[in-house]
C-alpha cells in the first residue's frame, strides 16, 4: 500500500511538471517565431494551424472524452466569428476582449443548443447539431447586424501568431486539466457507459451540457481569431464542410487523445498547405487519405493514447520499447487463444 | 426504522405489467436475496429503486426519504448503488479508473479548481487514488490495476463490478446476478467476499440471483417473484419447501439448464 | 377558384413533385441505417453519380433515351454502392462508429471531386429527355415533366415496398435489420444482404438523380450535398430505419421547403429542412413512425 504523501510534496512535485511545461512552451514558441519570424506565410500557416489546435482538441472533448457526436462545431466557431469581428469594426473595444465576448456568446448558444438536444443519443444528436450549425449560417446571411450574404468585410488583420499560439497553448492546458480531474473522469464514463455513469452518481445531463458549452466556448474563441486572420467573416465560411474539417482532425489524430488532436491540427494544416498547388488534385488526395487512415487505423493515429512528458526523456525510451514488444505478443496470444476458445 | 420500504410498486410498460404490488421492508444490516425465473421482473425492480425506471404506482423511501421523482445520480449520491447483470464496465477505462469514477460525488473541488490545478485538487485527487488502490485491494484486483476492465477475465470483471459499487460508499447495495457466469468455486468465493464486505462495512444487501444454492446459503430472507407477483416471501427453508415456488421453477426448468 | 387557393394548390404540387424525390434519396439512407446504423454520407453523391450517367447516356444514345439511362444509371449506381460498401464500409463494420461515419464522409468528397476532375467544377446543361407540355388544371400549373417525375418516384417506391414486403429476400432483410447474428445463425447471408440493401438504395437515388436532372435541366458535381442532407433529415423526420417512414418524411420535406419558398422566403429554403428536423426530434425523437425503444437495463 502507497504511503500517504503529505500535502507539500505533492504540491511541489506537481508545480515543477507545470514549470517544465510552461518553460516547453515559451521554448517552442522563441523557437518558432525565431525560425519563421521573417516569412510572413509560414507565420500564417502556423497561425491557422493554432487556431485549428483549438478547434481539433475542443471538438475532441465534446466526441472523444464525453461520446457526444457533434458535426456542427463550425457553428460555434461561426458565433464567435461574428460576434467579434461586429464589436471589432463597430465599437472600439480591446481585440482581447472581443475575442472573449465573442467564445462567451458561442459558449452560451452552445449552451441553449445543448440542453434540448442532449438528450438525444448518436446519430439523432449529430445530426441535430448539423442542423443547429445550418441554422445558424442561415440566420447570419439573413440578418442585417452580419452584412447578409456579403459576410463582414474589412475585418481588421489583428490576429497574429503570438495571439494564436499562446490561444491555443492555453485552450489545450484548460481541456487537458479538466479531461484529468473527477470531472473528466465522470465525462469518460458517460462515454463508455451512459447508465452505468449515471448509477455511479454521475449527473450526466450537467456535464454533458458543460463539455458541449466549453467546447463551443473554445470553438468561439478560435472562430474570432480566425476572422480577424482572413479578415471578412462571411457564411461560406462556415459550412458543414468546415465542421467535418475539425471532425476529421479530431478522428485522424486518435478520438480521446488530445495530443493526437494537435498533432493532426498542424500535420492537415500543412498537408492541405502543400496540396494548395495541385487545385484539381487536392480534395481527392485529402479524402482519399483520409479514407485510407480511418481503414488502416480506425482508431486514428494515436488511438486515445497520449504523448506525455516522460515520452519525451530518452532514458525512458528503452522501456517503452520492451512494453511494446511485450503487448505485441500478448495481442497475438490473446488473438490464437480467442480462435481456440471459439465454439 | 426501515432503511429501505418500498410500497406497493407497480410498473407497467403499455398494456403488460412487469411488476405488481411489490413491497419489500428492508432493516439496516439485512441480506435479502430476490428469485424467481427469468423475466420475473426481478431487474424491473432495481431499476424502480435505482431511479431508472418510474413505478406506476407504489412509492420508495430510502432512510426515511421519499425516492419519488429522483433520479439515478442523486439515488446513488443518497446511498445507494448497484452492479448490472450484464456487465456495464467503463470499458475502456483502466481497472483503477472505473473505481476512481464512483468517487466523482464525493469530490468537493469544481471544475474551475480542476481547471487551475488548486491545491485542494492535488491532495483530493491523491486521496481519491488511494482510496481506489484500497478498493481494489479488498477485491483482490490491486494487480491488475492499470489494465483496461475489458480485457479482465469474466468473474474479475463481475468483482470489479461490486468493487465500482462499493467505493461510492453506499449503505444499500443492489447486486443483480452477481456470480452469473462463474463457476461454482468463483461463486462461493464470491459469496464469503460479500458476506465479509456487509459486515466490514456495515451494509445492507438486496441480490437477485439464479444459482440455487448461493441464494440458499447466504441470504437471510428470500423473496420468490413470478410473473411479476411475489409469490412467497420467507427464510431460505421455508421457500425450499414451498409449492408455489417449486411450481414456478419446474415450469422453467427447461430455460434454466440452457442459460446456466 | 380564388387566387390565393391557385396559388396554394400550386406550391403543393411542387411540393409534392419536389418530396418524391426527396424521398426516393430518403429510402437509400433508411434502409442502410436500419441494416448497419450507419450514415451514408455518400448516399447524395450516389444520386449525384446517378444523374451524371444519365446525362452521358443520353449524350450517347440522344436525348429521347429516357428509359436506357434511367435503366443503366440505376444499374451503375446499385454497383457503386455496393463497391462502397464492400471496400470502405464492411472493414470498418466492427470499428468506432465515427471511424465508419469519417469513412463514409471521405468517400463523399472522394466521389464529388472525383466527378469534378471529370466534368469541371461548373453547372452541365441537362438535356431534355421529355419535351415540355405544360397542362392547366382550374389554373394549377402540372406539366407533364411533373407527372412523369411524380409518377416514376410512386412506381419505384412501390416496386421496392413489394420487396421489402412480399419477396424472400425482402424478409431477410427485415431480418438483418432486426438482430444481424440472430439472422447469421438462421442461414441468412447477411453480407449478401447488405450488399442487396446498398443495390436498391443506390439504384433509388439515381433515378431521383436523373428525374431531378429532368426537372430542373441542370446538375454539377455537388449537387448531391444538400439535397443528401435534406433526403437524411427526411428519413430521420420519418423514423429511421422505416420505409414508409421515408416516403412520408419526403414528402412532408418537400411540401414544407415549397410553401416556405413560396409564402415567406426562398433564402430560407436549406434551413426548413433542420427546422423542422429539430421539432420533430423534441417532440418526437424517434421520428414519425419508429416505435420507441428504451436501451435495456
């Protein structure tokens, strides 16, 4: 049996993994702007790929961590869009402070979206959240405030690198906290098991709901940045589509593995990046190569593992590799054994 | 006073009536055990008192308290707790995990404390895994501790199962068919383990069960349903010699065998 | 008669014309998610590959082959379907559920930017197949474009209720659809089965590809999109998993699109469909006509 660790050792051994993480960040962040800083269009795909960071791993929360299929996230991210890029040309507001009205308006519609329809399981629930994002796209081209069919132009160009990638840093912190506290094991279970949560005291209504506004939240938030990145906000650029965009980027990357959702963020921006030049060509690579990873690796590349500090040490590597091999054989023996016990 | 009087429940699905007039007192420290053949509405009857389904008729007091209108969280949060006859693991969760789940309502920091990492987080959750690894080691599971539930073998699945129950701290336990599946020396290993975990932890145990000789041997009382009627109610030597409940289980005799 | 009524009977037959299609798309996504709970997001491209083989067909055999290209465009789009299911769908069958549904989302853009290599990006001028005749009835505007669309649609949704009901292999599929491995065990071929499902499917949506070529004389490579979507909704409208479900679904779909184009506004016509989607599953989540079953305990 483990002792009991008194309060301060563990505090303190906590505070310095979160040192090491904050130093990880702020060093990757001197080391991209260091490397990019003077070409403005790896700036920008760096800066469209924070925002799609955001937008992968809330999603990732909402469908990997809680099992609630949304194929509407776009809708949220359109709120966002909108609700900052209004208060930006027609008030004088900070760009910081828009950008969090904006993630709290997209929180709250999540909020308002996700109460009646919760209740609804799979398929009915994706389906209806496509129709809520549907919805919204159809009321912003139909309403004076959003510019109608002409979209918001002249948004100003405010979003840059730093304002996306320390976003994004601090979106991925938010969820990857929550997804390893009570909360977000209570989250997990409702995945596995909605009854069986429920009979362990899990009041899956309410976090159900939460997860879905947090998510919205975030996807708010990335909305705003990424209008005043392409500076007009326009309906078409929030088509069930962009929704699946984000959808893929959370499957590919492994569905309950946030730095899957990473990884896939920045690899798929910067596949679709280098596709650019080949117009004819670039959607059937994409779906074909999607079609291929989900037949090959269904359960996306990092199939809910993650990538965690001590992975990176490589005194640990050695053991890692023992462990690999180790559940290799036992997958094939489990798999001989299966075919035996078969009656 | 009862720690568990359910009265009168009756539940019905469109026309059929699953569950008519049960009524059942349960006294702090009583181990009850429910029989009957399958589709007896056995199960029907957790699922009244767990929250999942509404009786038609009929009310449940839990402690005093009226069950009326609650729903399954808050039956478990008030003490509640039950295991599924088909297994319901968090499959794809770690053995320690599916126990730590069940400590989520004890949990007094929010999810903003979570969010900031607060130092109530750090010493909760250190508890919490403790607590679990306590768990599990009663149950015999410590070892397999960072598996994933789905790949136990059955009878650990089914001890993880009351293990998951156990660690929200209930004070009325709900076991439905607890040792299917199991051989006869898992089961009465299974039943030593529940008669120890009542007694240690001063519990109260309702269980429905099929095998014959493990309702015999540890229950107290023993209730007989058919077709949704409680049929016999009494200490486990009375029910041998009844009629109604030999005639109940000749008819389904056929069943039984192909199921065991 | 008066006006306003000319005008409403008017929006009802297009209504009308416009939900047979609808629901012909509607059957295709009913039967699959009934059979292996799966959305097809290909299904609209299916029907979009459809109406194209008709066009090449007529380009091929003039445009008066009306029944050579509803013949062979039903022919290829049953074998498309059922070459979907067999490479893309079947592997995945025991996989996470989104695993088939990002699948079948690929397979989507695969067919739609596949076509557009072929074709170019832009609307094709549909031929005419049928010469126009327009017929007025007490001042209701029904060409004979409109019978034959809505006729086509009630005959084959007639032929496919006739298998679902009366044939063997119907049955079977009911089977299936019901318990798979209770199905295996009783000697059905299951897969067999899906595959068939895929076929009729298939076949539907790309006779409603060609009657709606017909109708509005143009089609292009993402036709399939949102009318795929809207023909979902209907079948979810109807209960899913139902074919008389879908056909009902349709034609509610179509009807309510129409008098909301006619009566309020046309820019509102792609959100009627999730309007109406998110009511029905307030009040009844199961859709129209599927029995409600709670998860057992």
């Amino acid at each position: 049996m483990t002792e009991k660790l008194d309060r301060k050792t563990i505090i303190t051994k906590k505070m310095s993994r979160n040192l090491i993480l904050i130093g990880l960040i702020l060093g990757l962040y001197a080391l991209l702007s260091f490397s990019f800083g003077g070409n403005a269009y790896y700036m920008r795909i760096l800066t469209l790929a924070s925002i799609n960071v955001m937008l992968g791993t809330s999603l990732n929360l909402i469908l990997g961590y809680t099992g609630q299929l949304n194929l509407g996230h776009a809708g949220f991210m359109a709120v966002g869009a909108y609700t900052a890029a209004i208060l930006t040309t027609s008030y004088s507001t900070p760009f910081f402070v828009n950008l969090f009205l904006g993630a709290l308006l997209a929180g709250f519609i999540g909020l308002l979206v996700g109460l009646p329809t919760l209740r609804l399981r799979g398929d009915y629930l994706a389906i209806a959240t496509l129709g809520f994002a549907e919805i919204i796209r159809v009321t912003a081209l139909n309403l004076n405030i959003t510019g109608g069919a002409l979209g918001i132009r002249g948004v100003p160009y405010l979003t840059n690198f730093t304002w996306a990638f320390f976003l994004a840093a601090i979106t991925v912190w938010i969820i990857v906290n929550f997804i390893n506290s009570s909360h977000g094991r209570a989250c997990k279970a409702i995945r596995e098991d909605e009854i069986a949560a429920e009979a362990m005291g899990v009041n899956t209504t309410y976090y159900k709901v939460l997860v879905f506004s947090m998510g919205a939240f975030f996807a708010g938030l990335a909305g705003g940045l990424f209008g005043h990145l392409l500076t007009i906000v326009h309906p078409s650029s929030f088509t069930f589509l962009k929704s699946i965009e984000y959808l893929v980027i959370a499957v590919v990357g492994g569905l309950g593995s946030i730095t899957g959702s990473v990884m896939a963020a920045i690899f798929l921006t910067f596949l679709s990046e280098a596709l650019r030049k080949f117009t004819e060509l670039r959607m059937i690579i994409y779906a074909g190569a999607l079609v291929l990873v989900m037949l090959l690796r269904p359960q996306g590349l990092m199939g809910g593992m993650e990538l965690q500090l001590e992975h990176l040490d490589p005194r640990n590597w050695k053991g890692y590799l023992e462990n690999f091999k180790n559940r290799q054989v036992s997958k094939l023996r489990s798999k001989r054994g299966d075919r035996n016990g078969n009656t | 006073m009862a720690i568990l009087d359910a009265q009168n429940l009756t539940i019905k699905f469109g026309g059929l009536t699953a569950v008519s007039d049960f009524t059942l007192h349960m006294e702090q420290g009583d181990l009850v055990g429910l029989i009957g053949p399958n589709g007896a509405g056995k199960t029907t009857i957790f699922n009244m008192l767990t929250g999942i389904y509404k009786p038609t008729e009929g009310e449940i007091f839990f402690g005093g308290q009226s069950l009326k209108n609650k729903k399954p969280f808050q039956v478990t949060q008030m003490g509640i707790a039950r295991t599924f006859q088909n297994l319901r693991l968090f499959n794809e969760l770690t053995v320690i995990d599916n126990i730590k789940v069940a400590h989520h309502l004890k949990v007094k920091y929010n999810v903003m404390g979570s969010i900031v990492q607060t130092p109530a987080y750090y010493v909760e959750e250190t508890d919490i895994q403790q607590k679990a690894e306590k768990m599990l080691e009663i149950f015999g599971l410590e070892y397999r501790k960072n598996e994933l539930a789905k790949n136990l073998p059955y009878g650990e699945q089914r001890r993880l199962e009351i293990a998951r129950a156990m660690a929200t701290e209930p004070q009325l336990l709900l076991l439905d068919e607890p040792a299917a599946g199991m051989n006869p020396q898992e089961s009465k290993h299974l039943m030593e383990l529940i008669r120890w975990i009542k007694k240690e932890f001063s519990l109260t145990i309702l269980l429905i069960e099929h095998h014959m000789d493990v309702v015999m041997g540890v229950c107290e009382r023993i209730l007989v349903l058919d077709y949704g009627q409680t049929i016999a109610e009494g200490a486990p030597a009375e029910i041998k010699g009844n009629k109604r409940v030999i005639e109940a289980y000749l008819g389904d005799l056929g069943e039984e065998s192909t199921d065991a | 008669m008066s006006e306003a009524l000319v005008n409403f009977l008017q929006q009802l037959v297009n209504g009308l014309q416009l939900g047979s299609i609808y629901a012909l798309i509607a059957l295709g996504y009913t039967m699959v998610y009934g059979i292996i709970r799966l959305i097809n997001f290909a299904h609209g491209d299916v029907y979009m590959v459809g109406a194209f083989i008709g066009f090449f067909v007529a380009g091929w055999l003039g445009e008066a082959a009306i029944i050579p290209a509803l013949l062979l465009a039903m022919i290829g789009a049953a074998l498309l379907g059922v070459t979907i299911e067999r490479l893309a769908y079947r592997p995945l069958r025991s996989a996470p559920r989104l695993a088939a549904l990002t699948t079948a989302i690929g397979i989507s853009l695969l067919l739609e930017n596949l076509v557009r290599l072929y074709v170019g990006p832009n609307f094709l001028a549909y031929p005419e197949m049928i010469k126009r005749v327009n017929h007025y009835f007490g001042g209701v505007l029904i060409s004979n474009v409109y019978m034959i669309v809505f006729g086509t649609a009630i005959v084959l949704m007639a032929g496919l209720q006739y298998i679902v009901v009366k044939t063997k292999a119907g049955k079977a599929m009911r089977a299936v659809a019901f318990d798979k491995d209770a199905a295996r065990l009783m000697g059905i071929n299951v897969d067999g089965i899906i595959s068939l499902t895929f076929a009729l499917g298939s076949a539907l949506a790309a006779a409603a590809g060609i009657l709606v070529g017909i109708t509005y004389g143009r089609i292009d490579p993402y036709m399939g999109i949102i009318p795929g979507l809207k023909a979902f909704v209907a079948a979810v409208i109807g209960g899913i998993g139902s074919i008389p479900g879908a056909m009902v679904g349709g034609l509610v779909m179509g009807i309510a699109e129409q008098m909301v184009v006619g009566y309020i506004s046309s820019s509102l016509r792609d959100a009627v469909a999730f309007f109406l989607l998110i009511i029905i599953l307030l009040i009844k989540p199961t859709g129209l006509f599927a029995e409600f079953t709670q998860e057992k305990v």
